[in-house]
C-alpha cells in the first residue's frame, strides 16, 4: 500500500515540476524516486522476513 503512496508521490512531483521552475526540482525528483525504491525494499523485506 506504501509503495503506491510512493508512486503517487512521484506523479505529483512531477507535476509540481512542470507547474513551478526552481533549481531543486532535480533533487526533489531524486528524493521522490529514492522514496520509492527505499519504500520497495523495505516493503520486500518484510516479505522475506
């Protein structure tokens, strides 16, 4: 269920991205997909755990 949180994090970054132009829009993409993959593994994890 977090990770697709995580997705929809990343779909509204990348709207806040197309709608505002600022020099951290990289960074905050970045942080959002290290969002998502951190979320997936830790989501695996658990799985295998």
């Amino acid at each position: 269920m977090y990770c697709i949180f995580a997705l929809v994090v990343i779909k509204q970054v990348g709207i806040m991205a197309e709608t505002f132009e600022s020099e951290v829009n990289g960074t905050v993409k970045t942080f959002a997909w290290l969002h998502f993959f951190l979320a997936g593994f830790l989501a695996g994890l658990a799985i295998w755990l």
